[in-house]
C-alpha cells in the first residue's frame, strides 16, 4: 500500500502521532487555560500572536544551523525546545513575567519544530503517493487526538496543571526517538531559484493561517466559554471531534493522488465554510457548539491532505526544501498574527466573538483558488 511502503515516512508518521498526541493535550488546552489563569480573550488572542511574529524573526537562523549541521539534528532539537513551553504555560497566573517567558520559549521551539518538520517530510516523501502519506498521518494523528484531549481534560480537573502539561511534555519528548533512525537530510550552502518558486507556497501558507485564526484560535475561546469554562468538557468535545474524522484523510488523500486534486479542493471549501459558519452561530449554544466542534475534525481530514500535497510538492520541486520552508511559513506567520490582532481588535471593540470566528471565510476562499489553481496546472485538460 502507498501508505506504508517508504519506511523513513513511516517513522515520520510515528513520530507525528506521538507528537499529536502530546498536542491535542496541551496545544489544544493552550489558550483556554490561559484565559482561565486570568489573561482576557483579547490578551489571548495578542499573545498567541506575538508567538507567530517572533517564530517570524527567528526563523531565518534555522538556515545557518541547518547548513552546519543538517535538518535531522535541528529537527530533534525542535522536538524537544517544542516540549519546554508546555511545563511553562502550567505556571501562567494572568499578565506577568510568566506570560512573557512562555512567549518566547514557544516562539523558539515552534520554528524549530515546524520548518525543519515540514522540509523534512516534503524531502523524504513520495510526491506520486504524497496524498496518502500526508492522510495516513492525519488519520493517525485523528485517532490519537481522541485519547489527548480527554486525557488532559480530565488531568487538569482532578490533578492540576502541572502533572497535565508535564504528562504531555513527556510524550513530546518520546517523540523525538523515532526520528533517530531515519536518514539526515543535508543544505546545500547555496542555491539559485528559491526565490522564484517559493510565492505559491507563501500564499497557500498565508491563506491557511488566516482561516486558523478565526476557525481555530478564537474558536477554542468560543467553544471554552459555550461549554461552561470546563476542562472535562472541553477535553470530552476535542476527543469526539476526532473520532468523527478519523478516517476521512485516507479516502480524500486517494482521491487527490487518483490526479482529482480540484475536485478534492471543492469538497473541503465546502466543509470549510460550513463549519466555520456552524461555528460563528453556536457560540453559547453548548450542543451546537460541540456539534460544530466535531466538524472541524472533517476540515483536518478533508483539507489538510488537499494543502500537504500542494505544498509539500512544491517543496520537493523547488531548489532547497527548507529554504522553501523558511520562505512559506513566513507566509504562515503573517496570515496567522494578521487574523488574530484583527480578532483582538474586534473582541476588544465589543464585537461579538462569533462574528470574529467568520473572519476564516476570507481564508477559506483564497485557500480554495490557490488550490484550485495549483491543481488545474496539474490535471489533463478533457
């Protein structure tokens, strides 16, 4: 099966299980425990911001380490710097010194992680099966998500949140292991035409991040509130949304290397848009809220699978895959922190939370005419 046969992507997608299960029980926590520590939604919304602005300033040292030493090792060392901020955000107690130390540890670890995770996997994978790996990792992680949450939900009600975020710094780290055994992947010193073939993946990323910014970030602030300001049930409605769409990668990821990658790009505007709208008008609405939670897991499965192929293929094409990557999350950067100083500035004005959540339509929209377009270039004309 397209799914197993590169063992090296295998390890990957272990590692990217381990990793999302430490994730779906503490990233997914991350700003609903603050705003429960005391910092206001809006305060939330900047900081998580900050993080994204200041991965973008530190992003263009990954080079100069990777050059010396190769995306392997910085990987590793992203895995683990990724871990430290998770025992940090347990001693968050409202606006302080803590709040900014958090900041800059997750500002560190993510763009460590995330570029040398992206380049690594766009380098070491199959472009002809790359809808099925990058499936077969989101249904993994689906299906380890349905554990995390619930986990760390009931965690930090019966046992606080340093054994919770400590629990899930553990298993980050454990992650790290299955990377040793596959292969290192060098930098060239210098390349030519990087440039030239990175704005597509730019674009993408920005599109991407914007529609994170309301139908993620400011929708675990809805969902917290809507469900009572309760770990439990936060945790309960995290898990349910991945069990809906645990399997949903794997059957679009066939679609799209089968070369119907338009077709697959219209089904997850539609899921995108339907959620991001189910979402806007459930908040204070606890069962629609949990409904409109669940189908978010539907986007994950239906469109993460549509953008990894895109971008991880362009990648591969372009010169130097991490340099690609350092360019494109740029893009990823921008978009995010944009949505969410527009979120920030919205809720600070009185602007109902839900109208911030449908900021993402603007994103969903130019994600589907990027997608569009790269696949058009791809499919046969008939």
């Amino acid at each position: 099966m397209a799914y197993f046969r590169n063992n090296t992507v295998n390890l990957l997608n272990l590692h990217y299980g381990l990793h999302s299960f430490a994730l779906s029980g503490s990233s997914a926590f991350f700003g609903v425990f603050l705003l429960k520590s005391g910092v206001p939604a809006p305060i939330v919304l900047l900081s998580i911001a900050a993080i994204l602005l200041g991965r973008l300033v530190i992003r263009p040292s990954v080079l100069i380490f990777a050059k010396r030493f190769g995306v392997k090792p910085l990987l590793i060392a992203g895995t683990i710097a990724t871990s430290l901020q998770y025992p940090l955000l347990a001693e968050v107690d409202g606006i302080g010194v803590g709040l900014f130390v958090l900041c800059v540890v997750s500002s560190i670890g993510d763009t460590l992680y995330w570029t040398t995770y992206h380049a690594y996997f766009a380098a070491l994978g199959d472009a002809e099966h790359r809808g099925h790996q990058v499936g077969a990792r989101e249904a993994a992680a689906a299906v380890v998500g349905m554990i995390g949450p619930l986990a760390t939900g009931w965690a930090l009600t019966a046992l606080g949140p340093r054994i919770a975020f400590g629990s899930a710094a553990a298993v980050m780290l454990l992650a790290a292991l299955p990377i040793v055994w596959t292969p290192n992947v060098k930098v060239a010193q210098q390349t030519s035409g990087t440039l030239g073939t990175v704005m597509p993946g730019i674009l993408l990323f920005a599109a991407d991040a914007f529609f994170a910014g309301g139908c993620v970030f400011v929708w675990q602030i809805a969902l917290f509130l809507s469900l009572g300001e309760s770990f439990s049930a936060f945790g309960g409605a995290m898990a349910l949304a991945a069990f809906a769409g645990a399997v949903g990668g794997l059957l679009l990821g066939r679609l799209i290397d089968a070369g119907h990658g338009t077709r697959a790009a219209i089904v997850a505007l539609v899921v995108m848009a339907v959620t991001t709208t189910l979402r806007a008008i459930s908040v204070g609405n606890a069962p629609l809220a949990v409904l409109a939670n669940a189908s978010g897991a539907l986007v994950a499965c239906l469109y993460v699978p549509v953008l990894g192929t895109a971008i991880y293929n362009q990648a591969k094409r372009s010169p130097c895959t991490l340099r690609f990557h350092i360019a494109s999350e740029a893009g990823w950067d921008l978009g995010g922190a944009s949505a969410l100083l527009v979120a920030a500035g919205l809720l600070q004005a009185g602007v109902p939370i839900g109208t911030c959540i449908l900021l993402s339509l603007l994103g969903a929209l130019a994600s589907f005419y990027l997608l569009r377009t790269y696949f058009l270039t791809l499919e046969p004309v008939v």
